[in-house]
C-alpha cells in the first residue's frame, strides 16, 4: 500500500476572504447582520483546519462469482474492504482498477462510505467476459478529513485475475485445398489406393485383398482386376493471423475488431480441422511473434487454446512495439512446412498483406483468406475504403487464391457457400 501526501482540496476555498470581506464591510456601517456573517466565515474556516486527511490501513478481498468463465458471460465481481487501522475513516472513496480490456455493465466500481475501526464495506459489479487473461490494476483509494478540506489517496494492491479461454467448438467444415501429407484423412487426392472414391483398375497383382478384386469382371470376362479408389489423406495446415496495426479495425465502437474476428475464427478453424485428423499450426503476422508448429492431440488443442487467449500477439489493441514485414515474412517461410498451406485471416484492409497473401501462395502454400469486414458505407471515405477492399479480394481470386468474404453472417454460413461455390 502506497501513501501520498495529503493535500488541500480547496472545497473551503473562499471562506475566510469571504469572512474578512463581510467584517470589513460591518465594522464602518455598524451593520450586526454582517459582524454575523463574518463570525459564522470565521467558524467555517477555523473547522476546515481541525484535523488531517488519515493514514488508512485497508485490506481488500475480491470474490469472483466465475474465475475462468467463457466469453461473452457475465461475472459479478465482490469486493470487501476493512478498515484494519485505528483511525476511523469519515470519508472514503473506493475506485476498483478494473483491466482494460473488460466493461463494466451493471453496477458501478466505485464507492463511497464511512469506515469505523475493524468495520467491513461490500460493494459489487458486473462485467462481461472476453478472450484473454484479465490482472486487476491496484485499487485506488482517496480518503479525506471530516471537513473535507484535506485528502489522501492511497494504491492499494491487492487486485485478482479472471482468464477467460476460447472454447474452441467447431461450427462447420473448413474446406482444404489438395496440399496433403502422407497420413490418412479426409482430403481427396489423384493418389490411387484404399479410399472410398472409385480411381481406376488394374491388373490383379498377387497379394491384393481379395474385397478390391472386381468381381463383376472377372464373371463377365475371367480376367481378374483389382479396382483403386481415390485416397484421402491429412491435411497440414497453419492458422495465419494478421495482428498488424491496420487489421485492428472495425465498423463502430461497439463490433468486435477484425483482430478479434479472425482470434475467434481461428478457433472455430482449428477445432474442426483437428477434429477431421488434420494436422494444424497457428501463427501470428505482426509486430508481436506467434508460431506453433503444426500438431495433433490434446495437449496440442489445449495449448492452442492458451495461446489464442493469452499470447501478446493476439491482444485486444494493436502492440506498440517495432514491425519489420520483410524479416517476419521471411521468418515465417523458414518455418512453415513444404506441404503446408495456410488459412490467413485479415480484413485485407491495405495492399501489402493482398501482396503477402499472394507470395505465400505463390511459394507453394496453397492459401486460403478469411477476411472479416470491417467496412461501412456511411460517408465517402468509408464507401471508398469498402470499394477498395473488394477490388483487393477480386485482384487475389483472380489469381487463383480462395477468399471468403466474412461480413455480418456466422462464419459456419459463409463456409457453406463457399464449399458449394468451389465444389461447382
């Protein structure tokens, strides 16, 4: 616990001017109503210097209703405050150092009371969850002498934490391109073999299983075939996420940003590819570095998670520190897997990352975008803006390039339509 001094508040400012005034106003027209007022001036400014602002000695207890609670849900946050000290504390005035990247919606953080020695304040509000882990900053508390005229304020440190992890649920089928690896999955390739997609026949080799011998042949004909179906095999796939300053955008103050889109997105992204056998990764595009390689399992689900919800990369407003594109893309290349191919999420909100989008897909990672909106069309700059944005993600369709432009709709909408649009 931290002490400053104490100060005059200047809530008596005034009164002893005013007491003066009216004395020497009464004293040469012999007028009593004034020798009153400045009597009652003199009182006022005689109390106002009774006594100093005292040294508090608080103890503060948060109580959370849910510690790890989801996103979106809402936690009542319970706060005790007791006086320890000996000193009774005529004015008290509490303000909770609520994170940043949490709202306060019912309820207020802040009090004001009166605390005896050993006396207890609780005092309660609501705030909404969001992704990532939430440290309270100290508590700021202002005490003041009964008059009011002297204050202090005091940080006191004893704050608590909520995490709020991504759940990570799959809402639809992300759809892959050919780019496999040699494990067995659910991608379609031009590999013949066991699979559930007629490929082609070929002469029966001894050692075939006889459920692939064509039969139907062999009563026609005599001639024994054995038939090959197209395999399916896994996928690996790294989850690129734009982190730069221009991806932290968003249509009004009160939508999530495209930064938080994508965070949620990729969730979703990677729940379903694993839950399908697929091999994922995760990385970031930005001035804070994020890369894990691609995996399976568990372990590598519930590592994902913390990172999605706790890795600076990923935070709720743009990083401050230096960016250098040329050396993070390069960086990013070297580890990337040759069979990789890369889902990117970014609102495509500048040039540069249509070009990054384009040199990753042209180095063999077969790219996929997933471009969260951030547009609105109400003023001329801002219809400019959207207009710009979709020639971008007509300029990288036009070279080959999957987008899937993610306005208002669920994600798992967007993937629908796109699945049957590329299936055509």
């Amino acid at each position: 616990m931290s002490y400053t001094d104490a100060l005059d508040t200047g809530h008596w400012a005034g009164i002893g001017g005013l007491a003066f005034a009216a004395f020497a106003l009464g004293l040469p027209f012999q007028r009593p109503g004034l020798f009153l007022v400045a009597l009652v001036g003199v009182g006022f400014a005689a109390y106002a210097r009774l006594g100093d602002a005292p040294e508090p000695d608080l103890t503060v207890e948060y109580d959370l209703s849910e510690s790890s609670p989801a996103p979106d849900d809402e936690v009542t946050v319970s706060i005790t405050v007791e006086n320890t000290g000996s000193a009774t504390l005529p004015d008290l005035r509490l303000i909770d150092g609520v994170p940043p990247g949490l709202s306060v919606t019912d309820g207020t953080a802040r009090l004001g009371t009166a605390l005896r020695p050993g006396k207890r304040a609780t005092y309660s509000y609501t705030v909404t969850a969001t992704r990532g882990t939430h440290e309270w900053e100290p508590m700021t508390a202002v005490v003041r002498n009964a008059s009011g005229s002297r204050e202090r304020t005091v940080e006191i440190e004893q704050g608590t934490t909520l995490r709020c992890l991504p759940e990570l649920a799959a809402s639809s089928d992300l759809p892959l391109r050919g780019l496999t690896t040699p494990y067995a999955g659910r991608v379609a390739t031009d590999v013949a073999g066991s699979g559930l997609e007629f490929h082609s026949t070929r002469e029966y080799r001894r050692g075939d299983p006889l459920s692939r011998v064509d039969w139907n042949r062999y009563a026609r004909s005599g001639e024994l075939s054995t038939v090959s179906f197209r395999e399916e095999r896994a996928a690996t796939v790294v989850l690129l996420i734009d982190s730069r300053e221009d991806a932290y955008r968003a249509p009004d103050d009160e939508t999530p940003n495209a930064v938080e889109r994508s965070v949620d997105a990729a969730g979703e992204a990677f729940s379903a590819l694993l839950a399908t056998g697929d091999r994922v990764g995760l990385a970031s595009y930005g001035p804070e570095e994020c890369w894990l390689a691609p995996s399976t399992g568990e372990r590598h689900r519930a590592t994902t998670r913390r990172m999605l919800a706790d890795h600076p990369a990923f935070a709720v407003a743009p990083a401050e520190g230096p960016f250098y594109p040329s050396i993070t893309l390069r960086r990013l290349r070297r580890r990337l897997p040759a069979d990789a191919q890369v889902v990117l999420f970014s609102p495509a909100a500048d040039d540069y990352i249509a070009s990054v989008a384009e040199r990753l897909d042209a180095y063999g990672h077969q790219l996929t975008l997933i471009s969260p909106d951030p547009t609105v069309a109400d003023s001329t700059p801002h219809r400019l803006a959207r207009l710009e944005r979709d020639a971008r993600l007509r300029g990288l369709r036009s070279r080959g390039i999957r987008v899937i432009d993610w306005g208002e709709r669920p994600l798992a909408v967007e993937l629908t339509r796109a699945t049957r649009r590329w299936g055509r």
